[in-house]
C-alpha cells in the first residue's frame, strides 16, 4: 500500500493534531502517526493531569484557611488511589475526543511508529504513505542523567502511574516541573526535599519570581538545597540515598524524581533519510516559517527546542496551516511576548521580559514599577501569604515591557494583560483602566 497524502504530521500531540486539523479545514488530505495516545505529552502526563494534581494540593491550602471563615473541619486523609483512577478515566475521555475530533475533521490517523523513507514518504511498519509535506511534531521526553544508579529515579512520566504516595521525597531539578510536582507531593502530604545545581529555582524567569517562590516553599516547608550535583544514587535498607558530586550523602528517600530537562524525540524517526539536520542537542532547527533545512520538512512543538509549551506548539502548528493550505503568505508564530504559568504554590504567572533582560537592551531607560501585598483572603487568618507583583517599562511612553505575578490567581488573572501588553500597552494605559474592587489584579492598574 502507498497511499498519497498533502500532509503527514508524525506526532499525535497538541502541535500535529491542531495543524492537521487547521489543514483539513482548507481542504488537505492530512494524516497523522501517533505511537502513544493521542494528545501527547500534554494530555498524557503533562499539562492536564498535573492541573488536576494542583487542583486537589490546592484543597489542603483551602483546608488550612477554613476555620479562618468559620468552619469547623476534620480531613481524614486523602485516598492517592482514588484520585488516580479518577484522573486516570479522565485522560480517557480526552483520548476519545481527540479521536473524535480527527474523524469529525476528515483527518486519517494510524497508530504505529512513523519514520521518514525519504523527504517525500512516510512509513509505518510496513506502510508507506506518500506526501508532499511532512511535519514533525513529536515532541520531547524526560532526560535521566548518565550516573550509577540513576534508573532507580522516576521521572515526571513515571510521576503519574504512581499507585500510592511516597511518604519520602527528592526531587532534583529547578525548573517548572521540579517545584510543580514537589507542590503536589508537599501538599497531599509528602516530605519533600528538592535539590538544585545552582543558587535557586525558576532561575529563566524573573528574579523577582524564583526568589520569592524560593522563600514561600522554604516557608511552607518544603526542604531546598541548592549547589548539589547528583553522583550516585543507591537503594538501601532504609529507601533511596543520593550522594553528591561533592561527597554530601542525602537523607534516604521512598522516591526521588528526576526533572532535569528534556530532550527531543526523534531516535526513531530516521531523519537522515530525508537529509534532515539537527543541532548538537537533537532539536531540529527550523526558520520562523517552521521550516527544516529541507522545504517541505516542518517542526514544530518542542522538538524544535524552542519555547516548551502546549499553546505555542498549537499556535505554531495553525499558523503553518494558514500558510501551507490558507493562502496566508508570510503567517508564522512571533515567539516574543509568550505568556506562561508555573502551577506551584503559590502559583506564577509571566508575560514578556525579565528585569535584567530589559536592563540589558534598553539600558537606564528601564523603570521597574513593583507592588507586594498580603491578599484579602487571607485578612481573617494569622498565617499570611504575600502577592508580588512587577511591571517594567521603557522609555518616555512607558511601554510595558514585562508584567510578573507570583501570588493567589496569578495563573488566571495573567492572560488578559497579556492580550494588552502583546497590543503594545503603556503604563498610562494601565493607570487609566479602573480597578476591579477588591481583587489582586487591581494592583496592576493602580502601581505607582
């Protein structure tokens, strides 16, 4: 069998799936290959299962504040099992759906390994598919670092098949997945010990943000260490020991998770068949048209190594649609000004440059406008827990440059800000747009 296609998406995930189904809608005959279960990372043991685990952690800081309302609560423990069969039907659905929505598009899928013949054949086992673009969207996977006994580690995958909590955990890693999944595990109850390679957590975004993240988990009780560089890990009679580069020998734990970086996925792709070239990391470099050294490869999502979030690779994906199959000459993805969130505790929200990303290109005429107070919910309790908040700003206009949030809400209250700042917003703009009383997200509008 050799069947002709316009387009084959070799992935499955957030990214394939909106381009083949924005393709189909101008009238490509689009396949797509998925190995695993449709939606990839995100749907699977990414963005959308680790929200359900934020939301139910969220539970015990909502427990805590309770009496503060009045109620009197008793919590009798928490059923992991439960949850996970819950969440776990969940992610069922979901796969459903996108099946679904694939057969409501007209758009073919197989599942199976896809790997390229050449620049103009995809096969499947023994299927050949014949097309004239190929896109490569198959994303990223959990790296384990090369030391003796690292494969006694789980990663953020393995994270979500666990049957039971750990009482004991570490978790080595700085970034959104290591203080995520380190919340969750604190929060239902776990000791949690995070180690970090060098002085603090979050470190790409604002130094605002990871410093005051560093200081509320510290606070909250969440153990952090930071100059430590995982040597050996060992199982012993008491759980597992880490021992560091520098001879440190670490508590026992019941599991430690690696969250350490990704990196791509495309061992099984055969891309020297198509004479497509990758980097030193195995991203595969694209223009910003998602263009490979090849013009009818495409990439796109975090195989490209570019900015890792679902949204992006979606955004990417549909503008690669427009312009193949839409008669939208030109249309790309500008990847500057991308707003994101960190589901920690509390949670983070950030749009555009950081203080010293903004001090380094526009120089003294940088402003930093800054605003940190205790939130209302927390007025009737003695355990307070701060927001901060930064705008920076440029020039004698004062366009916003960068807005960052850690606080209660920062995950909601970002995206329509973020629609102003990307509009090319002033601070002007902001001081002449009326607060919303009471709320956080006035704060934003009443800096001084």
């Amino acid at each position: 069998m050799n069947e002709q296609y316009d387009l084959v998406v070799i992935g499955g995930g957030s990214g394939g799936l909106a381009h083949a189904q924005r393709a189909a809608e101008y009238g490509a005959k689009a396949l797509v290959v998925e190995s695993g279960r449709l939606g990839g990372t995100c749907v699977n043991v990414g963005c959308v299962p680790k929200k359900v685990m934020w939301y139910t952690a969220s539970h015990r800081h909502h427990f805590n504040h309770a009496p503060d309302y009045g109620f009197d609560i008793d919590v009798n423990g928490h059923d992991w099992a439960k949850l996970k069969r819950s969440r776990d039907a969940y992610i069922e659905r979901l796969n459903g759906i996108y099946a679904n929505n694939l057969n409501n598009k007209g758009v073919h899928w197989v599942s199976g390994q896809g790997r390229l013949v050449d620049a103009n054949t995809v096969a499947v086992g023994d299927e050949h598919y014949t097309t004239n673009n190929i896109v490569i969207a198959t994303g990223g996977r959990p790296i384990v670092p090369r030391i003796p006994g690292a494969d006694l580690g789980i990663t953020s995958d393995d994270f979500f098949e666990l049957e039971e909590r750990p009482e004991r955990v570490m978790i080595a890693g700085s970034g959104y997945i290591s203080v995520e999944l380190g919340g969750v595990f604190h929060g239902l109850g776990s000791k949690v010990h995070i180690v970090v390679r060098k002085d603090g957590v979050v470190r790409s975004f604002d130094p605002m943000l990871g410093g005051e993240l560093l200081r509320a988990m510290r606070e909250d009780g969440i153990s952090v260490d930071t100059g430590v560089h995982p040597a050996r890990l060992e199982r012993t009679g008491d759980g597992i020991v880490m021992t560091s580069e520098d001879g440190r020998r670490f508590e026992p734990v019941d599991c430690f998770l690696w969250a350490v970086g990704r990196a791509p996925n495309i061992e099984a792709l055969c891309l020297d068949k198509a004479g497509v070239e990758t980097d030193g990391y195995g991203f595969i470099p694209v223009d910003k048209y998602q263009t490979t050294n090849v013009e009818n490869v495409f990439a796109l999502g975090d195989v490209t190594g570019a900015v890792a979030l679902t949204p992006v690779a979606i955004a990417a994906g549909r503008r690669l649609a427009d312009r193949l199959y839409g008669g939208m000459d030109g249309r790309h993805l500008d990847y500057s000004g991308i707003p994101t969130v960190i589901f920690s505790h509390p949670p983070m929200g950030t749009v555009g440059m950081t203080e010293p990303e903004a001090r380094e290109r526009y120089g003294g005429s940088v402003k930093v406008y800054t605003s940190s107070f205790v939130a209302m919910y927390y007025a009737l309790g003695e355990k307070k827990s701060r927001t901060h908040m930064k705008l920076i700003v440029e020039g004698d206009d004062e366009r916003i440059l960068g807005c960052h949030i850690i606080g209660d809400g920062a995950d909601e209250m970002l995206q329509g800000f973020a629609v102003a700042i990307k509009m090319g917003a002033r601070k002007r703009d902001f001081d002449d747009t009326v607060a919303i009383h009471p709320t956080s997200a006035e704060e934003l509008v009443t800096m001084r």
